[in-house]
C-alpha cells in the first residue's frame, strides 16, 4: 500500500515542547501531507522553532492559541485546519516524542481499508512496555478503564485515555466539536461522541515512549474531576441511546431495575437502623422484601449491562479508501 497517495494530516498540540519538537517533526514519514503544530500559548520558544521549519518544510502549518485552552481545544484548532485543508485522515500525535511515528501506518491502515473509522493505540497490550510505564500512570489508566468503558459504551476497548489515534475525515465531520472536551477528559469525550455516531474503534497495540517528562495525571482529576466527568457522561449516553434515540427491552431493564435496587438498598438499611434501635428482630416480611427487590434490581442490571455490552458499535460506518 502506497500511503503517499492518501491525504494524511497530522495534528500536534504542543506547549511547552521546545526540547522535543524539532525531534518529533523530523521523525514523521514523508507520505504524511500536512503536519498542523497547535502551539497552545507556550510560555517557552516552541512556537518560534516551528515558525523557522516551516520555512523549509512547505508540509507544516503553525496555529498558535493567544490563551491556552487545554490539549482538546488545541485538537479542536488542529482538526478544523486539516478539514479545511481537505484531508483524509487525521492523526494524533504529541509534541513530546512520546508516541513513535513508525506506528502510524498500525493506525491508519485500518481506516484506509474501511476496516474502521476511529483507531487508537493500546499500551496494555505490550508487557515489557507496560513495565516501563511510570506507577501513577499505570494506576491511573488502569482504575479509569472500566469506567470508561461503562460511561462510553465502548466495552471492547483498553486504554482509553491513549492520546495516539487516527480518524476518518468523514467521522470528524460529523462530531459536534463544540462539545467536546477541552482539557485533560477529551480522549474519552472523543469516545463517547463517536458511540453516538455508532462509529466503530479499533485498539491498535502500540507501545509508549516514556522518558524524563512529568506526569500530568494528578490525583485530583482522577479521584474526583474524571469520575464526576464520567458519571455525567453515562447518564448522557444512556438517555440518548435508550430513551432518545431508541427505545428497547434495555430502556425497560433500567426502568425496572434500578428502582427495584433503589429501593431495596434504602428500605432495608432503614428498617435494619430501625429494629436495631428497637433491640428486636424484624419480622420475616420486612426481611424478605428488600432481599427480594435487591436480587431481582441486581439480576435485572446485570441482564442490562449484558445486552449493553453487545450493543458495542462492531461495523465500520465509512468505506474503504481504496480504488
């Protein structure tokens, strides 16, 4: 396959990378046909390095943000550049050399051939690489996954918050890029916008380069500002996908059983605070109900997440762009 004869953007948002952009820049292929640098207000001279190679190199086209706005408004900058340009695939790669560019054909193969619209790169699939992985990152990664799974939909997937990827032009258009997520949460706002699209994602395993930069995954975002973010996120999916859009045994799963939970959680604490107060047993009755309404809430979510799970976009919904 000669990937020169696609229109391939790369999109960097980059601040304060002054020390590895050249680096980066140098080590893209020569079939990529725009290179867009977002520099997103970089108090350092990155800016001024990209601006001195675009002189020589007729590929690159420099942005630069007045205020910073976070790498989901830098992406948002670059991907309205490369749809304006005309291309055909837009790539994510960070200012950092923390992604190798000799994986980009892994990810953007599969969108050439129609095989799926979105993909994105997997650092779980590499244990050597995994080793090198700095703890809190791992940690971080590891404990955010399932969440994001359940929140986006996307239950096939690891590795959500992997910022290398690849996507057809045709899937961008379509993405309401004002909702999107400006900072550190736009990977997975990227995914969830993409399952209401029913747009097929691919993991695509590639290992990560970690050198001696700072990790900017602070407890904060993932104890508290990433759950609250992705809380908000499955409630909005749910309602869209099953009462907005479509209307299924699931939606009917949801109404019944997470009542039924609720109620047996809070009748049966509160009665057990009351007989306990009391200092005498609680009739057979009072027992039973709650029992009763908690198993069947928890055997009708279960259900519910099942036919969730299956419900996973599986079929690309662009065309292979082969002749």
């Amino acid at each position: 396959m000669n990937l020169g004869n696609y229109k391939i953007a790369i999109v960097i948002p980059a601040y304060s990378v002054q020390q590895d952009i050249e680096h980066v820049l140098g080590d893209l292929p020569d079939y990529i046909k725009y290179i867009i640098i977002v520099d997103d207000a970089s108090p350092d001279s990155t800016a001024d390095l990209v601006a001195a190679r675009c002189k020589t190199d007729l590929r690159l086209h420099l942005i630069r943000h007045v205020q910073n706005q976070g790498v989901g408004g830098a992406m948002i900058s670059g991907f309205q550049k490369a749809l304006e340009l005309g291309a055909q695939i837009i790539v994510k790669v960070d200012g950092d050399g923390q992604m190798d560019s000799a994986y980009i054909p892994n990810l953007i193969t599969p969108l050439i051939q129609g095989k799926a619209d979105y993909a994105k790169g997997n650092r779980f699939r590499d244990f050597v690489s995994l080793q090198k992985m700095p703890f809190i990152r791992r940690l971080g990664n590891l404990g955010l996954s399932f969440l994001t799974k359940a929140a986006t939909g996307y239950w096939n997937i690891f590795d959500p918050t992997n910022g290398f990827f690849a996507i057809r032009a045709e899937v961008l258009q379509q993405l309401p890029l004002e909702n999107i997520d400006k900072r550190y949460f736009f990977e997975t706002s990227m995914l969830a916008n993409l399952y209401l699209l029913n747009a097929f994602v691919l993991d695509v395993p590639i290992p990560a380069r970690y050198g001696n930069e700072k990790s900017h995954l602070s407890i904060y975002r993932t104890l508290i500002e990433f759950p609250y973010k992705l809380l908000l996120t499955f409630l909005r999916r749910v309602l869209l996908k099953y009462y907005i859009y479509d209307f299924s045994i699931l939606s009917l799963y949801l109404l019944t059983g997470f009542p039924l939970l609720l109620f047996g959680l809070i009748f049966g604490i509160t009665k057990w605070i009351q007989y306990a107060q009391l200092g005498i047993t609680a009739p057979t009755g009072t027992v039973m109900l709650p029992t009763l309404s908690l198993i069947l809430g928890i055997q009708i979510m279960l259900s519910g997440i099942e036919i969730d799970m299956k419900n996973s976009p599986t079929q690309p919904i662009t065309r292979s762009l082969e002749n």
